[in-house]
C-alpha cells in the first residue's frame, strides 16, 4: 500500500476519480502546504476523510522520542511499513539581535535518505551498521512534514540531508523530494542542503539540474591515502575527480560550497592537514564546517579536544580559509553527526561541551 506522501498529484487525482475536480487540490495542499493529516482536513466530508486516512496510512510509525538541548534538539526513531528504521533529528534555534533581543526563530530538520548506509565510513554509526534500502520520495517528505508540525510555531527554515543514508547514492528519490519540498511545501532552494561522501557522478547530475541547492561535501582528508582509509569511497572516486566535479557544481550554480570536516584527534587536526585542506578549499571558495568527531560505540579514536579544535581553526583562518566550529548538537541523545544508527539506545556519550 502506498504510503501518503508517495503518491504524486497525478496518481492522487486517480485515486479521486469520483470527486469533484477541486478536491484534488483540496487534499494535495492540505497534505504539502498545510502539513495537515486527512482527518485534519475539515474542508472536505467527513466520509472522505475517513476514506483518505484508509487509503493514505503513514509511512512513519514512531518508535522512540528523544530530546536534548533544554528542548531545541528532538531525534525521531521511525520504524517503516516493512519494519526497517531510519531517524531524523529536528533543531531549533532562536538567532540573537545585536539589541540583545531575541530574534527570529528558526529550524533546522536532518533527513535520512536510506535506512542505513553502505558507504563504509567506519567512524560513523550508521556506516557501522550498514545498509537495509533505499528510501521513497514519500519517505523523505513524510519526515520533513513531521519536522514542519513539531516546530510549530517556528517555520521550518532549513532542510538538510545529512541523516542516514549517502543521497547521492538514492539519487531519483532524493531529487523527487526537493522538487516537492521546493515545489509544494514551499521551501526555497537555497534553504535546502545535500550532503555527500564524494559521489561524483552524483554531483555532476546535480550541477545540470534547475534548482540550485546548496552542496556540502564530507571531506575528512585532504590527501587521497589517510581519505582512502576514512572515507572508503574516494578509493573510486579520489580527490582529483572529486573537486573537478564540485568545480563544474560550482560553475554552474553559483552556490557556496562547504566541505564538512569531523576533526579525529591526531589523525587529521595537524598543521599538514590544515595545509593541506587550504590548497583545496582555496581555489573552490569552499566554507569548511569543523566538527569535532562525535562518539559512537563502534569506533575507538577520539575527537579532536576543544583546544584542538580551535588551534586547528584558527590555523584555517590564517591560511585565509573561511572555517567554523559546528556546535555539537544532541550528543547525549545519539542525535549529533555521525551518530544516527537507528536504535532505542541512546545512552552513548557525555554530555555535550
């Protein structure tokens, strides 16, 4: 049975074939634009009501529900109609007037593109735990829609697929599902984010398509033999090829590119790898996003110490990198980067710093 936000608005039309013209629209904007279930949708008779809740089940059942944060970090466990679990994390923030006053708030919502991941990066819990499928286009909606409720009264600002799973390696769905945040929940498309491990020919496909979303790049090395080791797909896919291809990514789209850098303590936080990184990110005008690398059970290094962090972001800087720390977010609930695996257990790691 398909789930609510897979069927497309010509197949919902089909499925309405005995209503009135108007209910199509009825129904799909209540789904997309309102993030309204259909026994929330009053406009329409309570019968059809009834009838669509039958037909459209959910694709998400919740599992588990954690919070971090005082509150600002929520990560989701959703088990699949066909059992499988994926999870998806929600952040809110509330950005700082230079009055002192509070601004306007925001979110932020990480999305999962497959249940598991079979990218093999070994210092990540979903790597760890490897690969179950691809996930659908309603799928990934459905957890943008449940991101958009939850916020509430804070506008859902930001998607980004940095959740379970490499996007690039889901490509057909993944793109279906920006088209339909951007299309029919309204998202603006450089409020919209993927992250890949370096699938190249991903980033070419994405360089020819109209909309110009935002590309962030999960670097971790910068020289072919230490990324072999971290990121096991530069083994196809090394350097060289890979910022050919942000290169022509960025040549057509303007956007600004981030490379995602999660900092191992004495593997890649030395002054060579900030050398090193500086000759890449340089000639891309690439932002680097600094991440002291988050616990998970199945890898023992450690992440860089704060201190570390900063020397190594300040060595960046002096190189003339644009480079910031990330803030650790929901790391005592398992709902920081690199820590999704999909599991109820979440008591992994110390309170954030």
């Amino acid at each position: 049975m398909p789930s609510r936000y897979d069927l497309s608005r010509h197949e919902l039309a089909a499925l309405l074939a005995d209503q009135p013209g108007y209910r199509v629209d009825q129904v799909w904007d209540g789904l997309h634009r309102r993030a309204a279930g259909p026994e929330e949708l009053t406009d329409l008779p309570k019968a059809l009501r009834a009838r669509l809740a039958a037909e459209l089940p959910p694709a998400l059942r919740p599992v588990a529900d954690h919070t971090s944060d005082a509150g600002d970090t929520r990560k989701w466990l959703w088990e699949l109609q066909d059992g499988v679990r994926i999870e998806t994390v929600l952040m809110l923030y509330s950005a700082s007037r230079s009055d002192g006053r509070s601004g306007r708030e925001r979110a932020t919502v990480c999305v999962s593109t497959q249940a598991g991941c079979a990218m093999g990066c070994g210092f990540c819990a979903t790597g760890q735990a490897g690969f179950d499928r691809n996930l659908s286009v309603g799928e990934i909606v459905e957890q943008v829609i449940e991101a958009v409720r939850a916020a509430r009264p804070r506008r859902l600002s930001n998607v980004v697929f940095m959740g379970m799973g490499e996007p690039l390696a889901n490509y057909d769905r993944t793109w279906g599902a920006v088209e339909r945040m951007h299309d029919d929940l309204g998202l603006s498309a450089r409020h919209l984010t993927l992250s890949t491990v370096g699938v190249v020919p991903g980033i070419r496909r994405l360089a020819r398509e109209a909309l110009p979303v935002n590309l962030a790049v999960s670097l971790h090395a910068a020289d072919d033999t230490l990324r072999d080791e971290l990121v096991p797909i530069n083994k196809r896919y090394p350097l060289g090829m890979l910022t050919a291809a942000c290169e022509e990514y960025l040549a057509a789209k303007g956007r600004r590119l981030s490379f995602e850098w999660a900092l191992i303590d004495g593997v890649n936080d030395r002054r060579s790898d900030a050398s090193q990184l500086s000759r890449i990110a340089l000639p891309l005008r690439a932002h680097v996003n600094l991440i002291p690398l988050n616990p998970t059970p199945g890898w023992p290094t450690k992440g860089t110490p704060p201190e570390g962090v900063r020397r190594f972001r300040d060595l960046l800087v002096d190189l003339g990198v644009n480079a910031t720390v990330r803030r650790n977010r929901g790391t005592d609930i398992a709902a920081a980067c690199g820590q999704l695996r999909a599991d109820t257990s979440v008591a992994i790691s110390a309170p954030s710093r």
